[in-house]
C-alpha cells in the first residue's frame, strides 16, 4: 500500500476560537467553545497520528484509532451544541457544529476503507477526511471573523 499522508489536526490546536477581552455576547460564545475545544484537542491529535502512523502497519489500531477519532469529535460536536450562540450567530454555531460532525462521520469512512484495503476507497475516504479537517477550519475561521 502507498505511503497515505492524511491526517493533521494540529489545524484544531492552531485555530481554536480566539477570545477577546470584550464581554460581548458573541466573545462569551467564542470563550465556551474554545474551552471545548482545549479539553478534546489533544485526544483529537493522539488519535490521528495513532491512525496515521499505523494505517499501513496495524489497520486494526488504526481502525480503533479512528473509531476513538470519530466519537470523541462527535462528543466535541454535542457539547459545542449544547453552548447557546448569539441569535445572529446561530448559522455560524451550526456550520462548526456540522464540521465536528462531518470529521466524525469521515474518521468512520476511513476505517472501512481501511478494513477494506482497497486503494480507492481509501484514497476517496482520506480525501473526505482531508474536507471535514478543512471544513472546520473554515467554519472557525468563519466565526473568528464574526462581529
């Protein structure tokens, strides 16, 4: 099997939602979910590079791994869902939300394509993998950018 490169979730330590001082509505928001974030974003990282660097070697590990990946970013998505958001933000709160889930669902891809060892299923599973890592960069970058 080809050397598969597809994980980097150093992308969540990187991008938490930044805080300000302001005691807005929406930086009270932004303070919640980054404190979610802090409290999963190491298990999130341990869980990808167990998977990546034993995809190839111990797909049974790596399946584990991306098991574990995929429940504890779904965990993430339920408390960050549980945080109330602005009434102005809501749609801001549900794409962030929705980038946790679709890494979740991703994560599980990638174990059957892994159990499968079929190359382009893999190839297709990490690409999808690949987007939800992006898709939740983009909806914390979103938010970031949010008055």
């Amino acid at each position: 099997m080809r050397s598969i490169r597809v994980f980097s979730l150093a992308c969540l330590a990187a991008l938490a939602i930044a805080v300000t001082a302001c005691g807005s509505e929406t930086n009270d928001y932004r303070k919640d979910v980054s404190s979610i974030q802090e409290k999963y974003v190491e298990q999130l990282q341990q869980q990808a590079t167990t998977a990546s660097q034993s995809i190839q070697s111990d797909p049974t590990a790596a399946a584990a791994s991306l098991d574990q990946l995929a429940a504890t970013s779904n965990k993430m998505a339920d408390e960050i869902a549980a945080v109330d958001p602005p009434d102005d933000k809501q749609a801001l709160a549900d794409q962030l939300v929705g980038a946790y889930r679709q890494l979740g669902t991703s994560a599980l891809e990638l174990k059957q394509a892994v159990a499968t060892n079929d190359l382009a299923k893999l190839s297709e599973a990490a690409e999808g993998f690949n987007d939800a890592q992006l898709a939740e960069a983009s909806a914390i970058e979103a938010f970031n950018k949010a008055d």
